[in-house]
C-alpha cells in the first residue's frame, strides 16, 4: 500500500517539474513566474485543486509518442479569491512553449464547462507558442471548441485573461472574447503573427514589443485593459479586479465593509468646478472621493483618457463609473472614448452592476478624421450601448452637457434612474460662442450686440434650471452632498425591475 501511495506522490512530482527545472530556470531568467507559481501566488493559499495533471497528448507525428510530459502544457483548476471561488488555467511555457494540442484543448474547455455549470468566473494566463504546430488540424479543432465555449460564456460568468508571455495565433483570440486583458510590460506579447510572418507577407521589419508588447495594447489598438510592470504585481492586481465582480449574471453584487462615511458632506467638492468654464479640472478627484476609501480600478487607463470607466464601491456595494475627463480634450467624446465606455456600460449591465455617470462634455469631436474613422457608428455604441442597460443608472452632470453628447451621457430620456445636477451644470446645445454666431449671424459685425446676445444665451441657457423645469434633471444638488445622494439613490434602486423586450439578441452598431 504504502508503495503505491508513493508512486502517486513520485508522479506528482515529476508532473509539477512541467518541461524540467532547466526550462524552469529559462522561465525564471527571463523574469517570468512558472504557471504554477502564478497560480500559487493568484489563489488563495492553500485553495488550488488542480484537475487533469497526468493528462498526455495523444500525437505520434514527428516523433511525438516519444515525448510526453504529463499535464501537455496547461495547468488547470479551481481555488478561491478572498474565499469566493474561480476556476482557472495557466499555459505551461515550459512544456511544448504552451503550445495547444487536442488533449490541452480538452483540459481547458473542461475548466470552462466547470466555471459555466457552477456560475464562478473563469481566469486564463497565457504564455503560450499557439497552436501545437505537430498536431496540425487536431490544434486548430481545439481551439475551436475553446472559442465557442468564450461565446456562450459571455455575459454569464466574468472572464479574465492575463497575458504573462509571447501569446500568438489561437492565443490571442480567446482572451480578445473575454471580459478583460491585462498584460505584463516588457515580457508579455499578442500578435496574430509573430514580427517573422510580418516581415515576409509585409516587409516590414519589427521587434514583438512593437509589434504586441503592452505598451502597444494599453495605447494604441485598446486590446489590453492595463499593465503592470511584473507578474506578481500583475496577478494582485488582477484579485483586486475579482473582488469587485459577481460570480455570474445571476449573482448578487459583492459586497463588502464600507468604512468611510456616506452622510459627511465633502465641502472639498464646492469648489471642485474652477470659475472659469473652459479651465480644466480633474474628474477622477471627483470618482476618487466619491467612491469609499477611494479604492477605485480604472480600465484602460492610458487610452482615451477623455473618457474614465473603472470599478469603485458606494456603500460597500460595487459600481461602475464613467466620467467625461476635462483634462484631456476637455472631456469630448470621440470614436475611441465612445467604444471604450460602450464596452464598459455593456459589461456592467451584463453583471447587474449599477452605473455611476459624471457628466462634463463639450460634445461629440468634429472634424473629417473622426467622420472617416466612423464616429457616427461609434458614437451609436456608447448611445446603445447606456439606451440598453436596465441597471440602477445615475448621473450627476457637473458642468457641460451640450448637444447629442447630453442625450448619450445616461440622460433622463435613456431611462436614467436618479439623474441629477450640480448648480454649475450648462445644459444646451452647444456653449455660448457657437450658438449665437449662429442665431445671430446677421448681427456678428457689431461686437456690442454679440456680447448682448452672449449674456443673453449664457443667463438662459448654460444653467441646469431649464432642464430642471422640464423634469429632465431629477434635482440640482449641493456638490458636496453627492457622496450621499448616490448612496441614497442606490439604495432605493436596490430593487429595481426593469427588463427589454424579448429578442434573440439585438443588432449593437459594430
Ligand atoms: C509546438 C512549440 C510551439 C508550437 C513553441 N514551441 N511554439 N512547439 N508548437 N506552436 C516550443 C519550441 O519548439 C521550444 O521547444 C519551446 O516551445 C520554446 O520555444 P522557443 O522558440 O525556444 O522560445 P522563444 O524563443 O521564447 O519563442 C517563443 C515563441 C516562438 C515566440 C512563442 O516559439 C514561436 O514563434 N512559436 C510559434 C508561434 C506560432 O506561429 N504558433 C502557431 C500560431 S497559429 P523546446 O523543446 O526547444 O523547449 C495558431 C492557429 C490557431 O495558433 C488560430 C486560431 C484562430
């Protein structure tokens, strides 16, 4: 007995060594964690249980039947995040470059069924060579079957996807149909084809860092969602982001100790708005306050910073927020800003978490390159995208809210819940400057009448008290009474019932 006892223990061990400690030690060399290092420092301590370790590839092309390393290149399991559960796998760069075979397609998408039968979130790391090149079809065929079951886990179950090394072909398109990419500067890389195939069909000439690395993906394409500078700080970073997140579509918002008051008054607030209207301020005070200890997780950071989105809790419970950013081209929503926050919006209504609106916007972008680049379409996603969403929506405008841009912005008329106004708010169709050159054209040679005119539209027109009389803004609130006013609002929204026809799904503006 106690023979085959050890003989479990023995294969145990030579299936944790993966592709061998000198593979381990080229992992380690290049700054990079093993997969089950990762795992370990992910998970909770303790909570792994691993599934399928003594799983072997079945090819016997290329001389395959004599190289079998159990487990075939990705570890997989379930454990917990700060006690609630997920189920999780890491490719094994060590074994075969991660590369996916039919058997390591297997494992995964049995990790995949797991998560979507018992409603956790699912988390994949990847660090992975692609397809398994000698198993041809059978690779391809694998990845296939993971895609599908990416598709129908969307919107049920929160999927992550942290890319810790090279990442091509099959590799990349997993985690493009999952929730969230977060990448690791300087190590990690996602390209349909490497700088080689480039180099041969386009001839350009390129490193992988220019080509996939995350400076590329948080700036540039918006494929990846953050990066951070190592592994660990990457997968603590990441738990944050779980603690924040349902379970599933059907699953309660979590909910945590709230200790920062929600009755204080933050009279910091007050003065937030600078006298001067076309002085910039910095939105995220306002989301840094507003949410409780200022704990807030911002999603794609470094790309249209004119527009913030990111997780925070009121009260405990989370929200999603998104705020117009005055500081960087003073807030104007743009294609990019538009699909960021529309992606966003969507991903909170998927998982019943309620939206937090801040409103300071000049308006959509004019100008040939964003209608070239397609802003109407754009544009329509983040309209969609807030007309759609049944969630408790909030919103405090703040200053402006001119033109299309006001009725996108979780406006009353797309079913805002609580939609309320700072006295400093301007609600119109466009600032004072444009809207008189144009309804008084005639008069725009006489500087005395155009200043008349001006007062006349600013006195009238850039208050909230106009939208107020309409009942278009719910209330005109003190600013430093919002913490608690959304703390109230939520509460009340708490059972909110609200659901859209019956479709089969429905045709978003892609
Ligand atoms: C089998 C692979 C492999 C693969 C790497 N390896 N990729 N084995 N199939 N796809 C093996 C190597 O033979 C090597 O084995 C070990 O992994 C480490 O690889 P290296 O090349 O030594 O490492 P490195 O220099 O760091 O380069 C890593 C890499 C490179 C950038 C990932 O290996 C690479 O370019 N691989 C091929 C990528 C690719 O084109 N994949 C197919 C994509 S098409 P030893 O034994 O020496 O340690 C695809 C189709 C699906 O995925 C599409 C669905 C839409």
């Amino acid at each position: 007995m106690k023979e085959i006892l050890q003989e479990l223990e023995r294969r145990r061990e030579v299936a944790r060594l993966g592709g061998g400690q000198v593979r381990i030690d080229a992992q380690h060399a290049r700054g990079k964690l093993t997969a089950r290092e990762r795992i370990d420092i992910f998970l909770d301590e303790g909570s792994f249980e691993e599934f399928d370790m003594f799983v072997e590839h079945r090819s016997t092309d290329f001389g395959m039947d004599k190289s079998k390393i159990a487990g075939d290149g990705v570890v997989t399991g379930w454990g917990t995040i700060n006690g609630r559960t997920v189920f999780i796998f890491a490719k094994d760069f060590t074994v075969f470059g991660g590369s996916l075979s039919e058997a390591h397609a297997e494992k995964i998408t049995k990790i995949q069924d797991m998560a979507l039968k018992n409603r956790a979130p699912i988390i994949g790391i990847y660090d992975a060579g692609g397809a398994r090149i000698q198993e041809g079809v059978a690779a391809l065929g694998g990845y296939a079957e993971v895609f599908q079951r990416n598709v129908l886990a969307s919107g049920v179950i929160p999927q992550i996807s942290i890319i810790m090394g090279p990442c091509a072909g099959g590799d990349v398109y997993s985690p493009a149909m999952t929730d969230f990419i977060f990448m690791v500067r300087d190590t990690s890389y996602m390209f349909v084809t490497g700088p080689d195939v480039v180099k041969t069909v386009t001839n350009e000439t390129v490193t992988s860092e220019q080509l996939g690395g995350a400076s590329v993906h948080t700036t540039k394409s918006s494929i990846a969602d953050a990066a951070y500078d190592n592994d660990v700080d990457t997968l603590l970073q990441v738990r944050r982001l779980v603690d924040f997140l349902p379970q599933s579509n059907t699953a309660a918002v979590p909910e945590i100790e709230c200790y920062q008051s929600v009755t204080e008054p933050d009279n910091s607030l007050d003065t937030l708005i600078p006298a001067n209207a076309n002085k910039p301020y910095d939105i995220k005070e306002l989301i840094l306050k507003i949410a409780d200890e200022g704990d807030f997780f911002e999603i794609q950071e470094s790309f249209a910073k004119n527009i913030v989105c990111g997780f925070g809790r009121i009260e405990g419970a989370t929200v999603g927020f998104v705020a117009n950013q005055p500081m960087v081209l003073a807030g104007v929503l743009d294609s990019d800003a538009s699909r960021k926050a529309a992606r966003f919006v969507r991903f909170c209504d998927c998982f019943n978490i309620p939206i937090v609106t801040f409103v300071d916007v000049p308006g959509f972008l004019p100008g040939t390159a964003q209608e070239y680049g397609g802003l109407i379409k754009h544009g329509a996603k983040l309209l969609f995208a807030y007309a759609e969403a049944t969630v408790p929506k909030l919103t405090v405008i703040t200053r402006k809210a001119f033109g299309g841009a006001y009725d996108v912005m979780a406006s009353k008329h797309l079913r805002g819940d609580l939609n309320y106004a700072w006295p400093t708010a301007q609600i119109a169709v466009m600032g004072a400057k444009g809207a008189v050159e144009i309804i008084f054209r005639k008069d725009i040679a006489d500087p005395e009448k155009i200043v008349a005119h001006t007062k006349m539209y600013e006195d009238r027109f850039l208050s909230p008290f106009v939208a107020a009389e309409r009942g278009y803004i719910d209330e005109v609130i003190m600013p430093r009474s919002t913490r608690r006013r959304l703390a109230q609002g939520l509460r009340m929204l708490r059972n909110k019932d609200l659901t859209n026809p019956w479709k089969k799904h429905d045709n978003i503006p892609l």
